[in-house]
C-alpha cells in the first residue's frame, strides 16, 4: 500500500475499509473520511458506479425516480445536479456516480480492479486481515462490504452452455463497447427486469429476436419523460420535505399509499386509482390499496387490472395468455417497469419461446435446442440474474474470531443484527443487506442510513475506548425472527422469487429483505441507538 493512499500508523493500512465503489461505497469513504478515519476502498470495476458499471446493456434505467434515486447527503450536489428524466437511463447515472466521485474527492481511496477473496479477524489486534485477489494483503479495523445486493450474475447450468459459438453476452457483465444487433438472430434468456428492458431496444434493429420465457412477469410501462424547467425548480423548493417523506416511507419515496380500507371506496373510484396508479408507472402499481401485498383479494384487483392492460397490448390472445403471469400475486416479484416490452409481441420479427410448455434442452454451437426444435442464434444473451442479497459476501472467505465462515454462519439462511451485522464476525458492517429494507426500499438512501448507522457505532466504540463492537447472539436471533415474522404476514413469500433465494438451486428458502417498511426500520434503528446501542457489544 502507498502512503499517499494509506495515512495511518501502527500495524493497521487503514482504519475503514470499505469493499465497493457503488453509491454505498462511494458514500461510505465519503463519510468515513469526514470523520476522520484513514480510508481505503476495494472495487472489482475499472471505476465507480457499481451495479450501474456493470449492468449497462441497451435499455437500462433505474425504476426508481431520478430525484429519489439520488443522494441526499450534501444540498449543494442535490442543488446542482439536474437530472433530465423523470427515469435516469444507466448513462446518466454512471455519470452522476462519476460526477460525485470527481467532486468528492473519492476515487483516490480506492484500488480499482481488485477484489476482497478473503478475511479472517485477529483478535489480538482487532484487525481484519484483509486478502486481495492480486495477491495483496491489508489489515483494517472496520470493513464496510457494500458490494451491493445484485452484484453476483447467475451463469445458469443450462447444458451446452460453452459450445455456442455465436456472440453470448450477459446482461450483468455488458461490455463496454457498442454491441451491434442489426441484422442478426438474436436470443434473450430470462425476462425479469433486465430481460424486459433489453428487449423492445434489441428487437428494433435484430434481424429476429427470441424470447425465452420460463416465467412471465409483471411489467408496467414506465412512462418516462423529460423533467421540464418548472418542474425541477419546483422539485427544487420541495426537496427537503421530499426527502423527508421519503425517510419516513415504506420505500424510500415520497410517494403514498390512499389511506382508505378498499372496501370503502367504490367501484368506480377503485378503477380510477388504478388507472392513476398504472400511469404512475413501474414498480408503483404495487403500493395503490392498502394490503395489496397483504390480503389476496386486494391483490387480485390490482392483478385483474395489470391482466387487461397487457391484453389490451397484445394483439394475439394465445401470446398474451403466456405473457401474463399465474404464478404470484402481483408485486410480490419486483414489478418491472418497461419502456414497450409487451408491445414488442406484435412485431413480426419477435418471437416467445415458453420454456414451460418447450423447455430447453441444450445450447448447441448454433443456438439453442428446445423440446420441439432448434432455435438458431448468432447471438445469446443470458438476463438470468443474481445470486441476489447473500451471494457477494458468502463468496468472500471471511471467517470470525470462531473460524466460522459466513457461508457456514448462514447455511441455514442470513440471520443479522438489523441486517447489517452478523454475530461473530466484529467490525464488519455489511449494507443494505438480508434483514434489513435493501432492496426494497431506495438503495441509496437505505447506503446513507445504513452507513450512517454503521459508523455510528465505530464512532461510539472509539469514544468509550473500544476496539471492537458485534451484535448479540440472542439481539441478531430475535431481529431475524422479526423479519420473518413480518414476511410471513404478507404474501410475498407465495413468490419463487430472488428476494426469497429461490432463483438459486439449492439457496434456503426465506425472505431476506425486511419488509416492515424503511420509516419503521428507522425508527427501530434510532430506538436501538437511542437505548446506547441496544443488542450490540463493545469491547477490547
Ligand atoms: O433477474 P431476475 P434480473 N433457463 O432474477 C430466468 C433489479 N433490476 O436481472 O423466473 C431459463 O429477475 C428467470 O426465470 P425464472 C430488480 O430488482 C432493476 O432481470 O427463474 N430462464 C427470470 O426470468 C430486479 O428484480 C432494474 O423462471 C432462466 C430471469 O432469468 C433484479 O435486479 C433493472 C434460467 C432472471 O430474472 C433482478 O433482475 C434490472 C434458466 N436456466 C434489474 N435461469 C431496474 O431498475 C434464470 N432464468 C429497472
């Protein structure tokens, strides 16, 4: 490690050290710097951006609305960035990422293109030993993992999977050059989020373009827009109490849910939210009624008006039948929210492939081969993705003062300390992660709060002279049960989906984000922190 890099003494390189320069790392050394500790950042990447430098195939967009979908740590960034549309195109939020890294300061922390492998803690110094996969070593006291929630692809064990002798790219490791579609036969495996926002780009210029669907999804149409001048002046003079609303919501935006019980609204009305709930676009058709995601029959009337919008859509009544899911309650996946992906269905070069009633077989050198026949490709693309919110840390050897690894801590499925600390295993904050909103909620407000709190425990530790903090076994046992306790309340846990770990063969089935709300996960923490801590124990 250079000096210039490293600005400590003793036997420590640094007293933070922080894995990952997406929006979590990258506010985790801001943070950790301002209050004084010596700072030094991992990233896999060539740069910072994290989920958005990996993840930048034709069409990506965050779902989340670019004035939310933002930091709020410092009001002159928030005052001088100008997001142009409503939903920020992966470009753009590379660049705000870019943006904040250049007027931070932050790039100068971090080693690019390279990787945390493994750690294990040496109590006699309270030091994790820290191993790079260059062959490089570090010692630090604090490790922030904020490697992110969907950062680990799924390469599916689909036979064949090497012999294709076409392009096969991944949506998830995209490269960085312009991919050319044009003229080609193009296949695209998976339709969850990054499937269905790939699609309607590449079927625009593919000679043909093949779907294969195993699982339909829920898509609402995001209806984008350009933020005009008045509107941003506007967002402008409200930002603080946006911001609040958004602390204290169910995920992290200002928007809310119509206070009424369903069955108090008529009929009439009830069609109109839902109308207004659609054009609102995305993942918000999940939050119109209370209970939506709680009570089936509220459910399904969402799910009844999701069903005719897409047959509206689709001009052939057997392809809309296996666009439309059966499978889970509406919401209970992430919604995807697309730019014409069911509009797609009706053009002539497209075509659905339904794995359910024809699954594949093999992927052969020219393509891929289907119980009924061969589907031939000059290119793949495999959207099939992540080993979603234990699959990035469990990949790390990390092993505690008991030698316990966190893949063997939670062979029985994640169990935290408010989702960010796990017993065992000292110093090691791990954010956003199972057991606490993450993914539900807004990433990047959850990074701010999560690092905000993280740090507040060093920040106590240190004022009571301590080298050490970790969460109680009974505290970490009890939040985790909490957790579960509230999923198990709502209908969540009918889907097999990522949030539930069952995309990945073999993974514990449970739901892993908390989904008793972000404002209520707040409040718990603050609650926590207020009693000195509560459930945490410092020591030398
Ligand atoms: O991954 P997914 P994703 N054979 O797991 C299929 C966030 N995100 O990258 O459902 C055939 O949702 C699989 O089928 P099935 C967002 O939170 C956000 O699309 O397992 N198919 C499924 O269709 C999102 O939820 C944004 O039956 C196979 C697909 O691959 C999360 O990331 C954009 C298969 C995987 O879908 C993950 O989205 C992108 C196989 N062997 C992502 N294996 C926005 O902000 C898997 N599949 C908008």
């Amino acid at each position: 490690m250079t000096e210039s890099r490293v600005p400590d003494s003793g036997s420590l390189d640094c007293s933070v050290l922080v894995v990952g320069a997406g929006f979590a790392g990258l506010y985790a050394v801001y943070a950790a710097r301002r209050l004084g500790h010596s700072v030094i950042g991992i990233e896999a990447g060539e740069d910072v951006g994290g989920t958005w430098y990996w993840n930048r195939y034709p069409g990506a967009r965050c779902d989340v609305e670019s004035v939310d979908y933002s930091y709020s740590f410092d009001a002159d960034l928030q005052r001088d960035w100008r997001w142009t549309e409503r939903y920020a195109t992966q470009p753009e939020i590379l660049a705000y990422a870019r943006h904040v890294a250049d007027r931070f300061k932050l790039r100068r922390h971090y080693l690019f293109k390279e990787r945390v492998t493994a750690a294990s803690f040496d109590e006699a110094d309270a030091a994790w030993a820290v191993q790079l996969a260059g062959g490089g070593s570090l010692r630090a006291r604090w490790i922030i993992f904020a490697a992110g929630s969907l950062s680990t692809p799924i390469r599916p064990d689909i036979p064949g999977i090497d012999n294709f002798t076409g392009e096969t790219l991944f949506t998830a490791r995209w490269p960085n050059e312009p991919v050319c579609f044009e003229g080609k036969r193009v296949g695209v495996i998976g339709t969850g989020a990054s499937g269905i926002q790939c699609t309607p780009i590449i079927a625009r210029s593919a000679a043909k373009l093949t779907v294969f669907q195993r699982s339909p999804n829920y898509s609402v149409p995001a209806f984008n827009r350009t933020i005009p001048d008045d509107e941003w002046a506007q967002i402008q003079a409200s930002y603080p109490e946006r911001r609040q609303k958004s602390f204290a919501s169910g995920g992290g935006s200002p928007h809310e849910i119509d206070p009424r019980e369903v069955w108090d609204i008529d009929g009439a009305e009830r069609e109109a939210l839902l109308e207004n709930g659609w054009k609102k676009g995305g993942v918000l058709f999940a939050k119109i009624f209370q209970k939506q995601t709680t009570d089936e029959s509220v459910n399904a009337l969402a799910r009844d008006f999701a069903e005719k919008k897409i047959r509206a859509i689709v001009c052939d009544k057997s392809l809309a039948d296996d666009l439309i899911p059966t499978d889970h309650p509406i919401g209970t996946k992430r919604i995807c929210t697309d730019s014409g992906y069911f509009e797609t269905f009706n053009r002539d070069n497209v075509e659905l492939v339904n794995l359910r009633r024809d699954p594949i077989k093999a992927i052969t050198e020219s393509g891929v081969q289907t119980e009924s026949g061969t589907h031939d490709l000059d290119m793949l693309i495999f959207a099939t993705g992540f080993d979603a919110m234990t699959g990035t840390i469990t990949r790390v050897d990390f092993r505690g003062p008991g030698g316990q690894s966190m893949a063997e801590a939670w062979a029985d499925g994640p169990r935290t300390m408010l989702g960010m600390m796990v017993p065992g295993f000292p110093n090691l904050f791990n954010i956003t992660g199972p057991g606490s909103p993450s993914v539900l909620a807004n990433m990047i407000l959850g990074a701010e709060q999560h690092v905000d709190f993280a740090l507040g425990l060093v920040t106590r530790a240190e004022q009571g002279g301590h080298t050490m903090v970790e969460p109680r076994r009974d505290a970490a046992d009890a939040w985790t049960a909490h957790v579960d306790a509230i999923a198990r309340g709502t209908l969540f846990t009918q889907a097999k989906s990522w949030y539930m770990g069952a995309n990945v063969e073999g993974k514990k089935r449970t739901f892993m984000p908390y989904i008793g709300g972000f404002g209520a996960y707040i409040r718990e923490c603050e609650a926590i922190r207020s009693a000195g801590y509560k459930g945490f124990v410092f020591s030398s």
